[in-house]
C-alpha cells in the first residue's frame, strides 16, 4: 500500500487511497550537521481542508405554483474565508462535470438573488447544541457529534415552473484556489395550483361576477314573477270595487233631484229596487215634505204585476 523511492530525492506512494489515509504525514531527513523534519497534509480529492459535510443528500422538495420552496445543506468547521453557493443544473441527472445553469446565490455578500418573479433568500444558521450530543437531530436526519454546525438553506419565493430542477451546494475556499461540490437536491414543481397573486385576483373576479349576476337575475325572474302573481290574484279591495262599479244592464244610474217652492222644500230621493218576480228594476219615488219628515211612496204596490212595471211618477204638491 506504501512504498519510498529514490535515492537522493525521496517518493512516499500510496496506492489506492482511501478515507483512512486522510491526514497528516512526516518526512524526516538527518545528515552529519543535524535533522529536519517536513510535514505534509494529504486529504481525498474532492474534500475541504476544514469544511465536513454532514448529510449528503438533501430531501426532494416538492411544492405547488406559488409556494416558498426550501432546500437545505449542512456543514461542520466552516472556514471564515470559505463562501457556500448555491447552483442551478441545466438538467437533471448529469454527470458531476455537466454546466451549471446560472449561479443562484451565495454567502457571503450578496445576501439575496433576484429572479424573474421574487427573490431568492440565503438564509444562514448556525446550531450550537447547549450540551454535546452524540446525535444531533435536524429535520429527520441525524447530524454528526459535535458542534459548530451550519445550516444552509435556499428559499425560493412564488415558486414557477421554471425553478424546477437540480440544484448544488457549492463550497470554494479561496486561500487554496479549490472548490468542491456536495448536497445535490432536486425541485419538484407541480402544476396544480396558481400564484398567490392569481389566486386572488380570480377570487375578486368571482365576487364582481356574483355582484353583477344576483341583481340581474333579480330584475329577470323575480320582478316579472311578481307581476303575473299580482295579475291572476288582485287584492279583495280592488275586486270587490271592481264588481260594485260594473253597471246593471237597464238601470239607470243613481241620481237625485232637488227643489224648492214658496212654502216648502221638496227633496226626492230615488233608489232602484229589483222586484222578486221579475227580471226589471223599478224606481220607487220617495217625497219628504218640509220639517215634517213623513214620506210617501210614489208607486204603490198595487201597482207592479207580475212580469211587467208601470213606471210613473206622481207629483205631489205642498198645499
């Protein structure tokens, strides 16, 4: 697995590296004026000199139109100089080397993205456990003992198809000019709801279209409605007045007749009567003479027969 070569130039070689020979190695040299001793940090290509990554995967995040998606990374021994990014696939399930899209965002500075319908929010956390567990449980996933952990998350506000896709969590260290790429996590965009923004504008589109519907509908149906009812059921008042001033066929309207003599005033009071035998009407005449209040039938009884009326009027004079 280890092997040294060269004779004034020394080789360590190691075949086959794997996560055990991560870490520090010595290289010591002694000659007749005295020793001196090289120290050499060997780490897996691809690793962080301080940063360690703490769930590898992120949970598939799946939202609706319109809603704040949320993607997560998390990290240990976060160096000061080191700056997190966040990096949009051009498709998913690409090779490690594929293009990215476009650079979503990063941390430091600027601390927020524009995109073309809101903005994209890094928020930055920092878990310090009170004590030290040997788990540290977030969001379903067991972290690694210890402390100073990091959380990373990416929210996207009123979400769009568009979003959709594979996105990185991305580490680069300037001092040592190296990045290195962990946490690829998916978005998953349905298409069964709308924006929030759209949401609200059908619902008032539905409240104008009931505010103009109801009284519509009111000025068609009901108001006619009234009027059939009120034309097939008039009101007593207007029947019974209906049937009372419809004239008799052969009567006469009423009338009466004033006037005056010397002596006494004579007032004729008329009222038409229906006799019991036949189908004719007949006037009796009615004469009240001055104060006296007595009256007279102008046409006896002796007078009708049946089936026939003789109509006459008596005059009667004051003495």
């Amino acid at each position: 697995h280890y092997s040294i070569s060269g004779k004034h130039e020394q080789y360590l070689r190691i075949k086959r590296m794997n996560d055990d020979d991560d870490g520090e190695y010595e290289c010591k040299g002694t000659n007749g004026f005295g020793s001196k001793t090289f120290v050499f940090s060997v780490r897996k290509k691809g690793q962080s000199s301080g940063v360690k990554l703490l769930a590898r995967k992120m949970s598939q995040g799946i939202v609706s139109i319109g809603e704040t998606s949320e993607l997560t990374c998390f990290l240990k021994d976060l160096g000061k100089n080191d700056v997190v990014r966040w990096l949009k696939r051009l498709k998913v399930n690409l090779p490690e080397s594929s293009p990215f899209l476009r650079d979503v965002i990063r941390i430091p500075s600027p601390s927020s993205g524009q995109n073309e319908r809101g903005v994209k929010k890094l928020s930055y956390k920092r878990l310090d456990p009170q004590s030290n567990p040997r788990y540290h449980l977030k969001n379903a996933s067991y972290l690694e003992n210890g402390h100073r952990i990091y959380t990373f998350s990416l929210q996207i506000e009123e979400t769009i198809m568009a979003d959709s896709g594979e996105y990185v969590c991305l580490v680069v260290e300037p001092l040592v000019d190296k990045k290195f790429k962990f946490n690829i996590g998916q978005l998953s965009v349905q298409d069964g709801s709308v924006p929030k923004s759209v949401a609200s504008t059908l619902t008032m589109n539905r409240i104008t279209i009931w505010a103009i519907f109801i009284p519509l509908a009111f000025i068609l149906i009901v108001i006619p409605l009234i009027c059939v009812i009120l034309y097939l059921h008039p009101n007593d008042d207007s029947s019974k007045k209906g049937i009372g001033s419809e004239s008799k066929p052969g009567v006469p309207p009423r009338q009466g007749i004033s006037s005056t003599s010397s002596s006494n005033q004579l007032e004729y009071d008329t009222q038409y009567q229906q006799h019991p035998f036949t189908d004719h009407y007949y006037q009796p005449l009615v004469l009240r003479l001055g104060p006296m209040g007595k009256s007279i039938s102008a046409i006896p009884e002796e007078h009708l027969q049946e089936k026939h009326i003789q109509c006459c009027q008596r005059a009667f004079y004051s003495s």
